[in-house]
C-alpha cells in the first residue's frame, strides 16, 4: 500500500510537472473583468482576449474579420439589417461559482446587448450603468432592435447604414455574456459580480484574482475554436517595466509587456530573448478639460500645444521609437491628413496668446500622469515631469497628480482633472473608433472624450462618414474634421509609439496584434 502510495504521488507530481504555464508580466490591474464596462488595453487583455468571445472576430494578428460566435451573417440590402446565424456547439465556462445547463444560444446574444441598449434591462445599472464605448459610438441611436428569430439566429436592426458596423461588432464591447449566470446572479441578490467573476466561451476560465499582483486561469479543454496549446495562464502584474525585464531574464516570466524604450537595445543582444515591434496604431495626448477654465479658451490650449516640446519627449521617454505626433489618427490608418498643420514648439508664440487670453502672469494647474506604462507612453511620471518644466517656462505652474488605474479611468470618465495624459490604441482599424470615441460630443457623456470637446462641425462631419460606405468619401470628411480639431486644439497631441514585445525564445506562436491586445490562444512554449 505504502509503495501503491508513493507511485501516486510520483504519477501526479510528473503530471503536474508535465502542465505548461505561460507567465505573462503584464503591467497594470484590471478595471473589471467585463469589457462592456471598460476601455482599456490592461483589462481588454485580462478579459477580452481571454474569457471572452463575439460574434465576429478578428483574424489573430491581423483587422481582417472571421466569425466568431456566428458561423455567418448576411446584410439587407439597404445595410440596415443583419441576421446573424450562431454556433450551437458552444460551451460557457464552469467554475466554481457557476455551471452551466445549456449551450451557448441567442438569449445569451440578447442579453449582453440588451444591457446596454436597454435601460430597463435588469443589469443595465448594475456598477454604474456606465457602457463607454456603446455610448460614445452612439450605439443606442443606431441599434433600433435586436431580435431572436430562432435559438440559432439572431436579427439586428439599425436606424440607419453606418459603414464600420461590422467592425464594430468584432470589438471587445460586444463580448457575449451568460444570461443563465445573470439570471442565476439576480436570483441570490448578487447581480454586481457579473462583471468581477466572470463566465464567457473563450479560451481560458478565469480561475484567481489578487489585485495588484496576479490573475490566474487554465485552458478551456472544450474550447469551440480548440484547446490552447498551454494549460494555464498566468498574469504577474508588474507596473515595472524594468522589474518586468528582470523577471524575463530570470524566467519568472515569458513575455513581457511594454519594455522600457532604454532596455530595448541590451534585449536585442541577448540570445535567449526575441523582441517584436511593429508601428503602433495609436496616439499619445495631453488633453485639456475644456468644460474648465481657462481651458475653454482657445487661446489657452493653443499656447500649451506650443510651450510643450515634443522632440524632447521622443528623444527621452521614447528613447527615438516614436514619431511626433499633429493629428488625433495615427499616420498608418486611412483618412490621416498629411497636411495638417504642426504646432511647433515656440516659447513665445505660447506667451503672446497667454497675454492675449489675459493670462501674462500665468496660472496654477493639476496635471495628471499616467500610472502605467501604455503602449502610447512607457513613462507617465517623466513625461509629467518634462511637461511641467515646459509650462513653467510660460507661467504656468503645475502641480503632478496622479492614481492607481482603475481609479485614473475612473475619475478621467467624470471630468474630475483640468489636464490629463491618456491615449489610444485603435479597436478595429476604422477612423471613426479614433475621432468618434475620443472627441465626438456622444463621447462628452460616455466619458471617453475626457477633453470633453463637443464641436457641432466637427460632430456633423464624423457623423456624416459613418454613413457612407466609400472611403475615399470617408476619407475627405475625416480630414476635414482633423483640420478643425487642429484649430480647436482640445488635445496636445504628443507621439506615435512603435509597439514592442519582448519573449522568451522558448515562446512560440505569438503575434503582436495590430490592435493593441495580448492574444495567448495559439502561444506555446518549447
């Protein structure tokens, strides 16, 4: 017996020995583990990328569509309505707060829309009743109904045609839900762990959280698209980027995110490391609270956009991986103005329009830097601390301020700052997820226009490409959009970083994701 023992233990240490952990140093804490309640790339990939799935995909490492949840889909004539046919083979997750009785069917298509389309629908105001990107892509003006037409098919109704609708639905916001968990969650007077326990169709079940430190997960063997080629997933979260560096180098972990700009060289020599990097579809900016004073003169913003110099901030938090920026779209998407002007960096230009807003003596402000490192910004504080040099130089005296993230997006979302750093990596390759999200007037209410600049003009012409589906046409519109933001000046617009990945060579299978999102279902380690 005692020999019958000892085989056991010996049989399960090599099986557990056997189970391939992938450790991801990721940089941050989720907001919450329900994209349609966040923004972010942090918990995008901690929930997103991971637990969840949609209807349509996008193609790994690329914006080509794919289907996802439905196997297929057909568009009206007239482009107003889509019939999407689901998969009837698709498991939800069983963990240890719930299991499932059924597959994967269009109730649970109606109910993750509906919260957010509907605001009687019994989650709608469940932690806060905030749904940014549906909001601030006006989704609730567009979408008219969705129906079920069988428990296999599912019909969506628009108000109108609008071009990157598609797109859209590939998106991390349009993540399916449960309806049994909700429902069962509702039963017991717990509807508000929908969001922080989560239960989706993707690849990986969510296992543990422990904030500022670990998530935890392991493969969904059922898998509709197959199992993972790992066992678990581990995120070792790590605002660090050079403690995240020395965990690759000792094997605590095998990808990290965000290398620190001054570390990418020394990767580059080392043999036991591969470093990806590929232009960023991103931007970096300074935004300024145009519901504040002074920041609702024109005049203001404008002398900031010149008392900031960006070739410094390339140079030194960049480390020369980035381009400066002069539009709100990066210059590798459709629809860039190539001949934007550029607010050059010009001490006096930016005193003479302080003078001429009554301003000469200056004024005192809060800015708030970045707690993470971003893909559009390795280093939050230093940038922070340049800008501020820079203002003084003006008479504008700034005081730093900053939050944990959760709490950043958070107070961002409400309006609390005067001057704040953020930026964006584009969802689905569109112009309209740039301009549309972060500076249209619906964006002012959703919380995603933390500018909150509504420029009738502006919002007219964005509008108006939404609703035509040639491009060239799109295209002339966004440039004309561009050139009023240029002149409005609501953001000082800072960089577009080139985005890096440093791995493991034992890692095989990941690809940078031209979106921004950290995809581990076809990564393998040797």
């Amino acid at each position: 017996m005692k020999l019958f023992s000892l085989f056991i233990l010996a049989f399960t240490l090599q099986s557990t020995a056997m189970a391939k952990t992938f450790v991801y140093c990721s940089e941050g804490s989720p907001s919450a583990f329900n994209p349609q309640i966040t923004t972010d790339g942090t918990s995008n990939n901690a929930a997103a990328h991971t637990i969840y799935n949609r209807l349509i995909e996008f193609k790994y490492g690329s914006t080509e569509l794919e289907p996802g949840l439905a196997t297929s889909w057909e568009v009206s004539k007239d482009g107003k309505q889509i019939t999407f046919n689901l998969r009837n083979d698709v498991n939800f997750h069983a963990t240890k707060y719930f299991t499932p009785s059924r597959k994967f069917n269009a109730d649970d298509v109606l109910f993750s829309f509906n919260r957010q389309l509907d605001k009687s629908h019994p989650f709608h105001q469940i932690n806060g009743g905030s749904y940014q990107y549906w909001e601030g892509m006006d989704m609730s003006n567009l979408v008219k109904s969705i129906e079920k037409l069988s428990d296999h098919q599912v019909k969506i109704t628009l108000t109108k045609a609008e071009a990157p609708f598609l797109a859209n639905m590939a998106m991390s916001f349009m993540s399916i839900i449960s309806k049994e968990y909700g429902d069962q969650l509702l039963a017991k007077g717990t509807p508000e762990k929908i969001d922080h326990y989560p239960v989706g169709t993707g690849p990986f079940i969510f296992k543990k959280y422990v904030k500022d430190s670990l998530i935890r997960y392991t493969a969904n063997k059922s898998y509709f698209g197959g199992k993972p080629n790992i066992d678990r997933l581990v995120f070792s979260i790590t605002p660090d980027a050079n403690v995240r560096y020395q965990k690759l180098k000792t094997n605590e972990c095998h990808l990290i995110i965000e290398p620190d700009p001054s570390d990418i060289a020394s990767m580059k020599t080392n043999d036991k490391l591969i470093v990806l990097e590929t232009s960023g579809l991103n931007v970096s900016y300074l935004a300024m609270n145009t519901s504040k004073a002074p920041f609702n003169n024109p005049l203001v913003r404008k002398a900031i956009n010149h008392a900031l110099n960006r070739d410094s901030y390339i140079k030194a938090i960049y480390r020369g991986n980035a381009i400066k920026a002069k539009n709100p779209l990066p210059p590798n998407i459709w629809g860039y103005d190539t001949k934007a002007a550029e607010y050059e960096y010009d001490i006096t230009k930016a005193k003479a329009l302080l003078e001429k807003a009554d301003l000469k003596d200056g004024f005192e402000v809060e800015l708030w830097t970045l707690p993470v490192s971003r893909p559009y910004n390795p280093a939050g504080k230093k940038m922070g601390e340049m800008m501020q040099a820079d203002l003084a130089k003006v008479g504008i005296k700034v005081k730093l301020v900053s939050y944990d993230w959760p709490t950043y997006l958070s107070k961002s979302r409400n309006g609390e700052h005067q001057l704040i750093q953020l930026g964006w990596t584009g969802d689905n390759g569109d112009p309209d997820n740039f301009l549309h999200i972060l500076l249209g007037c619906d964006g002012v209410k959703a919380g995603s226009n933390v500018a909150r600049w509504c420029d009738e003009k502006f919002n007219s012409l964005i509008t108006k490409a939404k609703r035509i589906t040639e491009q060239q046409k799109r295209s002339e519109l966004y440039i004309k959009a561009q050139r009023i933001f240029n002149e409005a000046a609501p953001w000082a617009p800072i960089a577009h970083s080139k985005v890096f990945r440093t791995l493991s060579k034992k890692v095989t299978g990941y690809k940078i994701d031209p979106l921004g999102g950290d995809i581990f279902t076809e990564v393998d380690i040797q």
